[in-house]
C-alpha cells in the first residue's frame, strides 16, 4: 500500500503541508517529524491541505489530532482547551442525533428533570 506525498510551502510565520494520497501508518513518521521540525523552527500558522487526500487512516489522523489538542493547549492553555474540545463534543452529539432524526425533545427529557426545559 502507497503511502501519502508531503508537499511543504514556507512563508515567513507560516507553513502550508498539502498531503496527497493516502495518509495511513507508514506516511505518519513522516508527517509527525516533519510537524516537529516546523514547529521548532518557530513556524506559527500551519495551513494543512487534505484537498487530495484519498484516505486518511486512523493513525495518522491520531497524527494530526494529536498536533491540533497540543497546539490548542500551547495557544490557549489546557482549561480552555478542554472548554473547547468539550463544546466540540457537544455539538457533534448534537448534530448526530439530528442528523439520526431523534426528537430533540425526546433527549432533553432523558437528561433534565421534568418540567425543567418547556
């Protein structure tokens, strides 16, 4: 199985990584040292585009989340962080259970006390 091309364009503060292929276990060194790198280098903006990007395998999208929830936590600092990854959680919950046609009246009545949401 092929693994993905890493393609890496550097401005002054920024780095722009477009990944081609397919991002599976054996592109995920790869794309981990290369973060590194640019990170030590004192790269702030990263532009990551997965336009070409046919398959992305769980390791590398560990990879890439891994990257994101650090960088998050150098920006923002770790509660808020939580606050935001928690408001991330919520709203795709949500969003499932609508997109599965659930009554959102239905789960607020399994969640909250009677009487306490009409």
């Amino acid at each position: 199985m092929s693994s993905a091309n890493l393609f890496v364009l550097v401005g002054k503060n920024f780095a722009c990584i477009k990944i081609a292929g397919r991002a599976n276990f054996a592109s995920s060194p790869d794309f981990k040292t290369l973060l590194s790198e640019l990170a030590q280098k004192g790269f702030g903006h990263f532009i990551i585009d997965l336009g070409e990007c046919v398959l992305m395998a769980s390791t590398f999208l560990g990879v890439l989340a891994g990257f994101v929830v650090g960088l998050l936590i150098i920006l923002f600092g770790f509660f808020k962080t939580i606050f935001v990854l928690l408001c991330i959680l919520t709203g795709y919950l949500i969003g499932k259970r609508i997109d599965e046609k659930e009554d959102i009246m239905e789960i607020l009545d399994r969640l909250l006390p009677p009487g306490h949401h009409r």
